[in-house]
C-alpha cells in the first residue's frame, strides 16, 4: 500500500503526491475545498468538521488503497455517530484512569486546540491507535481526551498474526516509537520540542504557546518511571541542552527519533536531567517536562 499523505476534505479521496492532490482539487472541485493530513481527517470526520468520504462515481474500477482507506474513515464515523448517541451517558466529567494527570475526561463535539497525542497498541485488534488530548475549552486546568478509536479486524483475519497474537503484540509495543514519530509528523506541521522546568511541588503549569488562557497543571506524581537523561549544558549542541537554555529547540530527524525513543507513549512527559556530569560522577539533577509543540505560525524557524 503507498503512503498516503494528504486527504481532500471534500470528497475524503486520499494522494500520495501534493501536485496530484492539487490537480484533483483544480480539476474535480472546481478550486473549492482545501487539502489535509490523514489524521486531521480523521479526526475532522469523527468530530463532524468533515463529510464521510465518497468517491467520485466515474466508471472505472476502484483503486484498492483508495477503498480500504474509504472503509476505514466510514468505521470510524459510523463510531463517531455511535459515540454521539451515547454521549450523555458517558458525561462529560467521567475520569480515564490512564491519562498521566489523572484528571482527562472523554470529549465530543466541537473540535478544540490539540495538546498532543497518546499511542498505544489495542490488546483486542492488535492495531496501534492514538488518543488525541486537547486543552479544555472552560477554566478548570484540565486535560481532555477523545474516547479510544474503535477496533478494526484486519489485523486478526490474516492467520499468521492471529496464530501468533502474542509475539505480534509485543513486537508492535516495541514499535511505538516509530508509530509515535510519524503521528507527530502528521499532527505537525513544524514540531518543535518545549522544556519546562518542574517546580518545587513536583509541578507544571502547561499554558498553549500561541494562545496564554489556555491552560493545564501536570504533576510528576503522575507518571511512577522518569526518563534520564545526561547533558553538557555548557556545550549547548544536544537537543537536551538546547532545550533547556533556551526553553524550546527545533529538531532533525535524528534528535526526534531520540525524543520518541525517550517519551515512547506520548508526545508528552517529565525527564530527570544530570547535566555537567564527566565518567564518573553526575552533576547538577533538574526536572523538566518536555512536549512536541506546534512551531508553525508562532517562531520562526529555518526550514
């Protein structure tokens, strides 16, 4: 299957090149319509913003990647429509458990400003699916987070994988990070990493960078394993160090694969920092909490 990189919001049909996505818009919408990521389609069509996808009814046989992904869209807005239906039941102020702060809730409806992103690996179907966490729209400082996106059974229709569902699972565990790393990419227009100091409580207080009343508070109580990491801060060249002068830090291809390897699950997390440390013994120990941020529109960064 090709990779898919970008999803016309008009009609949901999928490109792998933006000049044959622009040419589908010019040509099949008349210029009207914009093109998106796959998740942000996705998440459009679940939250409403975006209409199932429908192709165009020209004569000619389907192109197999096209309907997979079609089916795929319609299962997660027939989940979305089920979700809808069942919402008051759920409420707004019901607890998940897993979320880091302890203080998420499930959320429908309008779409709102992305924090970040959870990935994990479903124990029922074996795919690896993301959770979307977004800043609440009312001034309580919490996180919300969308329901689990729902099961797909492709995986567990091929035999060796089904036959084999253990192995499969942990080998798909270990590969978060590599899922972890093309969410961001998708979720991303331009992800630059933030450090925030931890404060005396054990604290954070998260605030959007483009828009200052939109706010949560973390605690490190939250999260039982911190990360560690050693650093020469004086040096300023390690994304760790550049990160903790400056407070954010862009970051190549090898620095983000580094970040997805550290965070593993999210896009988010706290990190306990030795920096100054030679062979044998480590220096100075702060406590930062790090996340991928949106750069886009906001700093100014090369290219």
């Amino acid at each position: 299957m090709k990779r898919i990189e970008y999803v016309c919001t008009n009609c949901g049909r999928p490109f792998g090149r933006k000049f044959v996505a622009k040419r589908h818009l010019r040509d099949v919408h008349k210029g009207h319509g914009e093109l998106t990521s796959v998740m942000d389609y996705i998440l459009g069509v679940i939250y409403g913003k975006f209409q199932w996808p429908r192709l165009p009814q020209n004569g000619r046989p389907p192109i197999d990647h096209i309907e997979d992904f079609r089916d795929t869209i319609k299962k997660m807005a027939q989940f979305s429509r089920d979700l809808r239906e069942v919402s008051p039941l759920i409420g707004a102020g019901k607890e998940l458990a897993s979320q880091p702060n302890g203080s998420a809730h499930f959320v429908s409806g309008p779409k709102r400003k992305i924090f970040g992103y959870q990935v994990y690996v479903c124990d029922k179907c074996l795919v690896s699916k993301f959770r979307t966490l977004y800043f609440s729209d009312q001034s309580n400082g919490l996180l919300v987070q969308t329901a689990p996106l729902p099961c797909l059974d492709g995986l567990l229709s091929n035999p060796k994988i089904a036959s084999n569902k253990i192995d499969f699972l942990e080998k798909a565990k270990n590969d978060l990070p590599l899922f972890l790393e093309r969410v961001i990419r998708d979720g991303f227009s331009k992800p630059i990493l933030v450090a925030q100091l931890v404060d005396l409580n054990g604290q954070v207080i998260i605030r959007d960078l483009q828009d200052s009343s939109l706010s949560f508070t973390l605690s490190k109580s939250s999260q039982s394993v911190l990360p560690e990491l050693d650093t020469d801060r004086a040096d300023g060249t390690s994304w760790v160090a550049r990160a903790m002068n400056k407070g954010w830090t862009e970051l190549n291809k090898k620095e983000l694969e580094e970040v997805t390897g550290l965070l593993h699950k999210a896009t988010f997390g706290f990190v306990r920092i030795f920096y100054n440390s030679n062979l044998k013994v480590r220096g100075a120990m702060e406590e930062y909490f790090v996340y991928i941020a949106e750069g886009e529109g906001m700093i100014d960064l090369p290219g």
